[in-house]
C-alpha cells in the first residue's frame, strides 16, 4: 500500500476512501468510506459501504431534473 490517502474535509468529519487492501483486511466492501471523527483521546472512524447502483442512479435522476436549480445555487455560492 504505496498511495497516499489524502482526507476530505466535509460536515461529518475527514473523509478517506478505504484502501481495497485494507477493506479486505477489515472485512468491509471495496469502496467503502471511513469517515474520522476526531476527539480528544484520539479518532472515531465510522465505515460506511459503497452506494448500491439503486442509489446512483436515483441521485443522477435528481440531478438532471434540478440541473438549472443546482448550476444557480452553485452559481450564487454560500
């Protein structure tokens, strides 16, 4: 395992996605997520599965329906 993981900072915490070689070594599925969660005693990690092809399709569905809706909301920023 020679690659770099690099967090993401988001509103649940610094999110890695799992090395395959450590998923397997962890029993979880390929392209699981582990969401760290720091604390004053070190981290929680929370693992969350990869999103069923049900769930893909269902956000692609919404996001080609509100396009013009997500562009202008992108487009005037916070």
């Amino acid at each position: 395992m020679n690659e770099i993981l690099t967090p993401k900072k988001t509103d649940l915490g610094w999110v890695i996605q799992v090395p395959p070689e450590m998923a397997q070594g962890m029993g979880v599925a390929e392209g699981s997520l582990a969401v760290l969660h720091p604390k004053p005693s070190g981290l929680d990690v929370e693992i969350l599965p990869p999103p069923s092809q049900e769930l893909k399709e269902s956000v692609r569905r919404v996001h080609d329906k509100y396009r013009e809706a997500f562009e202008e909301m992108k487009r005037l920023g916070d």
